[in-house]
C-alpha cells in the first residue's frame, strides 16, 4: 500500500514539473530565448534548463 502511494504522490509531482516546465518554455519562447528539447533535455539560449525524466512526453 505505502509503495502504490508514494508512486501516485511521484507521478503528481512529476505532472507538476511538465505543468511548470512548460509556463517556463512559453516564456522563453514569447521572450525570443531560443528552446530547444533533445535527447530528454530542456534548454534556453543553449543553457541546460531541466531534464525529463524517462517515458515523459512533452510536447510544445
């Protein structure tokens, strides 16, 4: 029961990050930073902003 728990509290927080994460790249994006999304990472203007964590899609 505690494990199936901390998984649901996990996968929220992970939702949470994508819900942030993404206000962030709109951001940049409306500022003209250029965003670019590779290989499981985020960055503005060629600075490492976050990384995603496995079998996350995020699309923008």
């Amino acid at each position: 029961m505690m494990m199936q728990h901390a998984t649901a509290l996990a996968t929220n927080m992970q939702a949470e990050d994508c819900l942030n994460l993404e206000a962030k790249v709109r951001k940049a994006k409306a500022e003209g930073q250029t965003v670019t999304i590779t290989d499981g990472c985020v960055f503005f203007d060629y600075q490492l902003i976050a990384r995603l964590p496995p079998g996350v899609q995020f699309n923008t």
